[in-house]
C-alpha cells in the first residue's frame, strides 16, 4: 500500500547538486531532510531512532563527503535498517563507469548516480527521480511538475566560483514538520618483486622518492619568486633580439661594459636555472633531482588550470576518483575532469595508450613505464614523466571454502606458471586449482605480477578475465579458483576470501587488517586493507601507484602536474589511505 507522503534524507556537499535534488523531490511531494556536509559516521548511524521515527525511506549520499565513507554507511544501515534504501551519487562526475556501479550496488547501494549539470538536466532528473519514486514504492512521476521545478535552474550551473566552502553549507527545511532529528554531540576525530628477506630494490624506472617535510609557505614563495625573476629574463632577452646596435665603444670603456654584461648575463643564467629548477618535474625524483615539499591540502597547491580536462588509466583508482574529485572541486573550482574509459579493456596499459594518441591529457596508472612507451613518446615529439603517487598491496583471493592458512610467494608463483595444478600439493583439499588472471596488455596490475613475480608469461592454463568484478563472480562459483587484484579493488567482495602471504611460511601476513571477516558476517561488515603493512612493505607484494603526465609545455600537463600535487599534499595521502592504499611520503 503506498503512503501519503515519504521522506528522503540529503547529503550533498555541492551546492548546485543540492538545490537540483531539493527542487527535484519537493515537486513531487517528497519532503527533504538535508543533512550537514561535515556530519562523520557516529553522527549519521546515532540518528537511526530519529530516521525511523520520521520514516524516512531513502538516504542520497555523495561519495565526496569528506568525513564519511559510503560504503562503511552503506554496510550498516544494511545491517541495522535494511528497509532504508541508499542511492550513491558522485557530483563532481559527468559519467561514472559500469564498473563503479556494480560496486556500489555490491557494497548495498541501490544505484549510483553521476552529478547533474545543466546542459541535460531535464532528462537526467525525469530518470533519476523516477528511480527514485520506484524505490519509494510512490506514485507514478509527476513529469510536468518536475520540469517546471527544475526550469530556474537549467539556465546555467551556479557559476563555480559562487561554490561554498563545507562550513557554509546548510540544513534545509523539509516540506512539512517532519521529526526532528536528535543532536548529536560531535565526537573526537580520530622492482623485481624479491623473494628472499632483504628489502625489494627499485628499477631504475621506480627510483625511489624522498620528500622533505612539508615548509610549503617558502617553497610557494619561492616559485613565485621564481617565476618573477624568469619573466623578465624572456622580455629582455627579447628586446635585446630586437633592438638597433648599438654604437662602438670607446676602448677605455669596453672593459667596464664588458664586465657589466657579463655579470647581467650570469645573473640571467643563474635566476632561469634557478626557476627551472623550481618548475615541478623538471628535475624528476627518478632522475635524481631533489623534491619539493608537498603541499599540506588542496587548496595550497599552485599553478591549478582552468578549463575542462581528460584522464584515464587504471581501474584500481575506481575507489579514490569520487571523494578526490569532489573535495578538489570545492578548492579549485574552475578545473574540471572527466574520465574517460576508452572502448577497449580499461586499464594502465589502454590508459597509456590514450595518452600517446592524445586521447586524454593525463593517465593514473599501476605500474611504471616502459622503455617502449618512454620511445613511442619521444618519437612524438614530447616525454613522459611518472610521479609515484602511493603504495598498493596486491591481495590474493581463493573461494570461501578452500581451507589453507596462506600461501608463499614461490607457491604463488609455481600456480599461475602451471607447476602445481592440485590445492593438495601444498596443503589443501583435493581439489584442482583453476587461476583466474586479466591479461598483462590491459592490466597494470597482471603486467606487474608477471614482470616482477612470474618473470615469465602467464601460465597457459590461466583464464582471463576482462575485469576484477568479473573475476569474482566466477571465483563465487569456483571452488578452486585464485585471483590477484589490488587490496582495495577486491577486499570488499563477500563472495572470495583473501589469503595471507609471506616469503616463507613462517612469514605470513595478511593483505587485509586483522581478524579477518568470516563470509557470513559480510556485507555487514567487510575486510579492509592492511595499510600499515603496505607502508612498511612488510607484506610481500606491494608496488607503486603513479600518475603519467606529458611533458610538453601545454595546459595538459600543467592539470596533470596540479593534479599529482593534490594527490601527494597531506590531504591527499590521508584520502588514499581512507581508501585503502598507503601513503608514499
């Protein structure tokens, strides 16, 4: 039987996303109750007598919510009050992938859904509303009486600039006097993979990165500095390019004059070195070149562009993209980034090939260049430049059923070479092992594992998989599968249970944070990735994340360069580290 009236519960850290939903669900008599953007997770789940009292039927969170974890709100209130229905949403986002979604409906969302924006609003709201009214079990969609609601705000997105700040974001007031919620008292914050026991060597293409502590006041006033000092070397340089000659000069003075330009040109020399060197990335880390600070947050990173700007890359930054993109919109605005999947398999290596064809302007990738991709970027007239960006755990993943306390690395290995076919030969059941893996062209991560683990190809045996979500639903069916994955791409999963690894078998440590969660008590509650293991690289296989940037002078590489910078800042590592990987500085 339908009710009268319903409630939905708001949380949405832009502004413009707010007044859309706000407008969108008040024309079809559905009462909002918006909640603050700086509300942490004791907050929202203290507040379930409140939402059941005002039957409140839907939540409509955004994945940028600075100090919320979707996904852990998603878990609980599946767990507490599973007649509440949550829709996802990624504002900052004009597209989302399918990949995304499936995770999103896996971790208890009922969908995902990208931002709104003006262009195609009418349309995007006419299906999402209509979703929503489904889910609600209300009545049919009022179709007139959305367009006309959403008519004032589809002459333009509020300009960017006019974007607040999350402390001047407000509580709307529902429709009718729904109950109110209770205050709630805010709480206290809280390389050749090497298989014996000496610490894994980088590759000259992973030289390894140390970072100062952060003195970002001087190091910005510096730059400027820098740069002030730089321009006028280009201007005068120009005018003595284009100025008559002048007349000869009489012996007694020659010396003195020589003397005088020959001083102004050192100073010249010196103060473009100096501000080259200033540049980010023209002395990169992996060529030995000293690094500046990172920035302490978003806001204090430099030179951040305008304008709309296109990346692509690898699946394993999926978890990191939405909240990154959403807080980077409320400090920078007027950068804007879309992400584009590509038509192949997505993954670094199609990323990469996107960035050499010049299909997107910047890659994240997990795993570090080639020489091939460093020549084909040269043969083009430009370079490529990596920044490591964070640590990652590769996780290994069997059936729940399979009892085996872990495996070694050589074990691991010897099973995707084909050597050991039999769970048995190493401990276990009597049962045929069948490896899962994504192919090593598409995957950063299967290039990665077979470079530096196999260091040969792939078993003939192994099965390929086109991405880690369809890897998983046959391993759910697989009594004897294994997959490897990211830790924070495959952790989440209910349907596999991750191994422990270790050089030998005395050594084992697990990919996820102990104890480890029994399949029968997930999705309530899931595995989470043991961060502190993939920064002191206790855990056997950990690699690098990296950004790739084109380095050719353009508006491009500049977004790439502001981006990396936000990503290796304070707030950046603490956001990485919120979903699942390890900082790198």
């Amino acid at each position: 039987m339908l009710s009268r009236s319903k409630s939905v519960l708001l949380l949405q850290p832009l502004r413009f996303q707010s007044q859309v939903w706000r407008a969108a669900l008040h024309s079809q008599q559905i009462d909002v109750i918006e909640e603050p953007v700086d509300i942490d997770f004791d907050q929202i789940s203290h507040q379930l007598e409140a939402i059941v009292r005002s039957q409140i039927g839907l939540l409509i969170l955004d994945m940028g919510s600075q100090r919320l974890n979707a996904f852990d709100v998603c878990r609980w209130y599946h767990q507490h009050y599973p007649d509440l229905s949550l829709i996802l949403t990624v504002g900052a986002r004009e597209k989302i992938l399918a990949t995304e979604q499936r995770l999103a409906i896996e971790q208890g969302a009922q969908d995902l859904f990208p931002g709104f924006h003006s262009r195609d609003l009418i349309p995007a709201a006419i299906n999402r509303v209509r979703r929503i009214l489904e889910l609600l079990r209300f009545h049919p969609l009022e179709e007139k009486k959305l367009i006309n609601a959403l008519m004032p705000l589809c002459q333009g997105e509020i300009p960017a600039h006019q974007l607040p700040r999350p402390s001047q974001l407000w509580v709307t007031t529902p429709t009718r006097q729904a109950s109110p919620l209770p205050e709630v008292v805010q709480p206290a914050r809280l390389s050749p993979l090497s298989v014996d026991d000496s610490e894994p060597q980088d590759s000259p293409a992973e030289a390894s990165r140390k970072t100062p502590q952060p003195q970002m006041s001087s190091q910005r006033a510096s730059q400027r500095a820098a740069k002030q000092i730089a321009n006028p070397i280009v201007n005068k340089t120009a005018l003595i390019a284009s100025s008559p000659l002048p007349a000869p000069l009489a012996p007694g003075n020659f010396r003195k004059k020589y003397i005088q330009a020959s001083a102004v040109t050192l100073l010249m020399l010196v103060a473009g070195f100096w501000w080259w060197l200033r540049t980010p990335g023209n002395l990169s880390p992996a060529l030995g070149g000293a690094e500046l600070a990172p920035a302490l947050d978003f806001k204090s990173v430099p030179n951040v562009p305008t304008g709309l700007f296109k990346y692509g890359g690898s699946a394993v930054w999926a978890s990191i993209r939405p909240q990154f993109e959403t807080v980077m919109k409320l400090d920078h605005p007027n950068l804007r980034l879309q992400y584009v999947e590509g038509k192949g398999t997505p993954g670094s290596g199609q990323g990469l090939q996107m960035l050499l064809a010049g299909e997107v302007d910047f890659i994240q990738s997990s795993r570090a260049l080639k020489d091939a991709e460093y020549q084909a970027a040269q043969q083009q007239g430009f370079k490529l430049v990596e920044e490591p960006i964070a640590w990652d755990g590769i996780a290994v993943v069997v059936h729940p059923s399979l009892s085996i306390p872990g495996l070694t690395v050589s074990q691991l290995r010897q099973i995707y070479l084909g050597k050991i076919t039999n769970w048995k030969q190493i401990g276990g059941p009597n049962r045929a092992i069948k490896a899962f893996s994504r192919l090593p062209e598409d995957s950063g991560t299967a290039d990665y594992f077979q470079a530096n683990l196999l260091q040969k190809p792939l078993g003939s045996k192994v099965v390929p998989v086109y991405s880690t979500t369809d890897a998983v639903r046959q391993l759910g069916h697989t009594p004897g599968g294994i997959y490897y994955a990211s830790a924070a791409e495959v952790l989440y999963h209910c349907l596999v249970k991750p191994l422990p690894l270790g050089k030998t078998a005395k050594q084992f440590v697990s990919p996820y944070s102990p104890p480890l969660v029994a399949q029968k008590n997930c999705p309530q509650n899931r595995n989470r990735p043991n961060v502190k293991a993939f920064r002191d690289r206790s855990y056997p296989i950990t690699r690098r994340l990296y950004m790739v940037v084109k380095r050719d002078q353009s508006a491009a590489e500049q977004a790439g360069e502001a981006y990396g910078a936000m990503l290796l800042s304070e707030q950046g590592q603490q956001l990485l580290e919120k979903s699942g990987f390890a900082r790198i500085n």
